[in-house]
C-alpha cells in the first residue's frame, strides 16, 4: 500500500485506551508499517557507488524519526510509567520527531508536548500540532546555542521538572533513540547492500541515527568506516547541528570512537545539492543534499569504496525554508 495512504489511515485509527497491554500491540503494529525503507543507488563517483535509504518512505513523519518515536515510547512503557493517562509526554524537536512523536502518541491514546524553535515557521508548527501534540514555541535558531537559557531543551526540562506529570524520554540522551537505528536502519543497510557496505555518511543531530548504524555495522565489521557530517555555523539545515556552536548531544558525547572522521559542508553546497536531488526526482529536505554533497566529496578522494548515506525526509516538512532557498533562487535564474 502507497505509504501516504498508509498514514493517513494510520491517523484515523485513534483511540483513549491507555492499557499497557494494548499499547505494546499497537507498538508491535507499529514497528511492522515503520523501517525497510529502500536503499536507491544514486550516484558512482570515482568508481565509488553513493547509495541512499530513503528514510522519508517512513509513513508517519515522511522521515527517519518514524523510527526513534516508537522505540522510544516502547522502552518507556515497558520501563513502567505509572499513571499512564494524566502523563503529558515533552519533548524538543525542530519538527520531524515533533510530527512523529505527536502521531505515534495519538495512536496509542498517550499526550505529548512538543517545544519547537520559532524559526522553522507556522507551517511546521501547524503540522505539529495536527499529529495531535500540544505545541509550545522557544526563540531559538535551527541551531540553539550554547546559552544554556535559550534552548527548547531548556525550556522542556524546566516544564518537567516543574510538573510531576510531564514524562520526558530526551532524545538526545536516550539509548532506545539509539536502538531504533541498531535493530533497524543499520541492520537494513548491511541486507540491502549484501554486507559490501565500506562507509556511512550522514549528518547528525541527536546522533541516535549515526551511532546507532555505526554500532551495528562495526559489529558486523569493524573495518566499516562512519563519518559525521557538520552544517556550517549559523545553519539553516533543519534537523541537524554544528556542534561547536550547539551543544553536543550527551550519545555523541558518549559515542565518539564510533565516528572515525568529521566534514563540514556549508549551507550553500547543501542547497545546491538539494536542487541537484529535485531535478532528478528526490523531493528531499535540505540534510539529504547535505549528505549527498559529503559523500560525493570523500568519494572523490577514494577508491573501491561503497559509501551509504542517508535522505532523512521529505521537503515537505520544511518546504518554505526550500522554497526561500531553492524556488525563489531557481525562479530568479529564469
Ligand atoms: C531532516 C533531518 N535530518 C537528519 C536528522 C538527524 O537525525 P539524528 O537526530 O538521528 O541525528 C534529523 C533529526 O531530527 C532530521 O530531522
């Protein structure tokens, strides 16, 4: 079945019930319709074949963050989160968890608050708030700084701490976020390329995807090569950070011998790229172009490699920011 088709069914499917029992199911369910997104080959540089799993074939968000909502909720309710129906659960997100979060939520009849930079605009907000989630906006950036007052993840840990009934999962420092990618996205790379996988490249910004496939992957062999990618400073990348202006998440923090080497690609490579993508067919956010202009760049300098990355979503989730960056720029050329 088409996936848009999926998640809209998906959304009609709605109910109060707050039975441990029944949610698990519904997670079960849910982690089934969730993942095996295809992996596209999209480019050969240098000999060197640039593979993308196109993450935005997730039903719920069109985006990789599908996968870190449900194991998430998964872990905490296996946990135990006592008293389950007043529990209000908060997160910080620039929209895609938000919108997966806020569904997946709906979908087990749990509540959850979202807190979102006022930068990435009504659109995203507005769609936040239609998965079902109550919607709180901050002041900051794409890339909150490291001003420890400023931040959505401040904001969220002051409304939780304040009040008993607000549960909040952090995903910037939350193993399941990580899991999510060890027991899907990295396993389903290493299948889909029959193991000949040689290096992974993608932005982060909890850095659940890039540790969690790099886990997976060195497991399964430890020569496979993970490298990072970073906006530039003062990005307008939604999703991602550049984590010498922004604080770096505590799985980064925890998880850094599992990223053999960094890149910096700036926002106007990424742009490029991503109108690159559009032509050809890839209705992407801006991360995918910036992941495909850092693959191409080490591809480059390479041989014999197989290099995966990833497209986390769709640009319909951030299309005002593309069409400021991307229509308006193409229209002009005209
Ligand atoms: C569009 C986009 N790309 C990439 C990422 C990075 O994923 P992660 O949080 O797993 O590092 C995100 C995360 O929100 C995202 O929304």
């Amino acid at each position: 079945m088409d996936v848009f088709v999926q998640a809209n069914k998906l959304s009609l499917i709605h109910t109060t019930s707050v039975s441990t029992e029944l949610i698990l199911e519904k997670l079960f369910f849910l982690k089934k319709m969730v993942g095996n997104t295809p992996l596209t080959l999209i480019d050969n540089v240098n000999g060197n074949p640039i593979s993308a799993k196109l993450e935005y074939y997730n039903p719920l968000s069109h985006s990789v963050k599908d996968r870190p909502a449900i194991y998430m909720f998964e872990g905490a309710i296996k946990k135990g989160i006592p008293n389950l129906e007043e529990t209000i659960f908060i997160e910080a997100s620039s929209g895609n968890f938000g919108i997966a979060y806020g569904l997946v939520g709906r979908f087990l009849g749990l509540k959850t608050m979202i807190v979102i930079p006022s930068v990435v605009g009504e659109e995203t907000f507005n769609r936040v708030q239609k998965s079902g989630a109550i919607v709180e906006k901050t002041p900051d950036g794409y890339c909150p700084r490291r001003n420890e007052r400023d931040g959505a993840i401040v904001k969220v840990k002051d409304l939780w701490l304040k009040d008993p009934k607000k549960e909040f999962l952090n995903q910037y420092n939350n193993a399941d976020n990580i899991r999510a990618h060890f027991e899907g996205t990295g396993p389903e790379i290493w299948k889909q390329t029959n193991g000949k996988v040689k290096m992974v490249v993608m932005g982060a910004g909890t850095g659940g995807s890039i540790v969690g496939i790099a886990r997976y992957l060195k497991k399964m062999n430890p020569k496979i090569k993970c490298v990072a990618v970073q906006p530039q400073m003062n990005h307008h990348i939604q999703g991602l950070r550049n984590y010498q202006e922004s604080l770096e998440p505590e799985i980064i923090q925890k998880n850094r011998d599992l990223i053999d080497d960094w890149v910096e690609v700036s926002d106007k490579e990424a742009f490029l790229a991503t109108e690159y993508l559009w032509r050809r067919g890839f209705y992407v956010g801006s991360s995918s172009g910036l992941n495909y202009f850092a693959a191409k760049k080490i591809a480059r300098k390479h041989k014999n490699l197989n290099l995966v990355t990833l497209f986390p979503d769709t640009g319909l989730n951030s299309f005002k920011l593309l069409q400021r960056n991307i229509l308006k720029r193409l229209s002009l050329r005209k």
